[in-house]
C-alpha cells in the first residue's frame, strides 16, 4: 500500500470520529447546563435559556460553538463519499446544520439571528436525515434515516399540543436524533470501510 493512500485512509477515519466527537460535544453541554442550572425546567423552559444564563452560558454556547467546529471534518467525509445529487444534498445540509449549530452558540436567545440560527439549525438536521433516507430508501439505514428526519419536526406539535409549555424536550429530541443519525445510520459513520 502506498503511504498516501494510507494517508487518505487515515484522514477519513478521523474525519468519520469528527462526527461522533461533534455530537458528544454538544450534547454533553446540553445535558450538563441543564444539571448545572438552577432554573431550568424541562417543561416551561427553552434550551437556548441555558446559553444567557450567567452560570450556563459558558458551557452550553462554548460546546455547540466547539461541536460545531469539531464536526466540520465530517462534512467532508460525507462530500467525498457522493456518488448522486441527493449526497450532496446531504453532506451541504449536515454542514450548515453544524454552521446553525455553532451560531446558536455564538448568537444566544436575545441576539437577533439567534432564531434564525436555532430554526436552521432543527430544520437542516431533520433534512439531512430525511435526504439520506430517501437517498438510500432500499437500505433498512435509510428507512430508518427518514423516519428520524420524520420524527425530530414531530415532536414539536405533539409537545406543544398536548405535554408542555416550554420548547426544551422537542428542541432535545430533535439534536438527539440528529446524533443517533451521525452515530448510527450515516453512511459515513465510524467503522464503515474505507
């Protein structure tokens, strides 16, 4: 093997770990604001109330910003890997679901492209998993690609209607569902050969 075939080999694979690394990032700062606040309540309270927060801003901000960036790399994975336009679709769509994510961060709730950056950021999520589910719909991955994307704008009216006030869970249900996509059903997730 020629050492810049094992270089490129080796330049996917950490680029295929920069997704799940992107994902861990940003949901362990979800999580961890919202243990460490004391007036969060996952029934009346928005997720982007974490990121104006004296004790949580820092933390919840800093790790969709670094998410944000950490997962960049990926977008590129899923670029190279194109073989149709409906890949392409999806490798533009996951990098400007990252790019939404990190503005999130960079823009917090009262800044005004922070909704503009948080509805990009749902809306690309949830369409990068349904343009890869219907890209590989013969696949079980893609069937089950499309349904997350289905499933992450449903639980906003189902939440809203009928369970909560405040939009945290369908907001969380929705950036983990983009990480069970990037983690699990990608086809450039980790592991898959090269």
């Amino acid at each position: 093997m020629s050492a810049s075939f094992l270089a490129g080999a080796t330049r996917r694979r950490l680029a295929r770990l920069s997704g799940p690394a992107a994902v861990a990032i940003a949901l362990t700062g979800i999580v961890a604001a919202t243990v460490v606040s004391p007036t969060f309540a996952w029934q009346t309270s928005a997720l982007s109330d974490l990121g104006v927060a004296p004790g949580t801003a820092w933390l919840f901000n800093g790790l969709l910003i670094g998410g944000g960036l950490v997962g960049l790399p990926y977008a590129w994975a899923l670029w190279s890997a194109t073989s149709d336009r409906l890949s392409q679709i999806r490798a533009v769509a996951f990098l400007l679901a990252l790019v939404s994510m990190a503005g999130v961060g960079l823009a917090p709730a009262g800044h005004p492209l922070h909704v503009p950056f948080a509805l990009a950021f749902f809306s690309l999520a949830a369409l990068t998993a349904v343009v890869d589910g219907v890209a590989r719909l013969r696949l079980p991955r893609g069937k089950l690609s499309l349904l997350t994307g289905v499933l992450a704008p449903v639980a906003w009216p189902v939440w809203l209607g009928w369970l909560g006030e405040g939009i945290a869970v369908p907001e969380l249900v929705g950036a983990v569902l983009f990480g069970v996509w990037v983690v699990a059903l990608s086809p450039e997730r980790p592991g898959q050969p090269t």
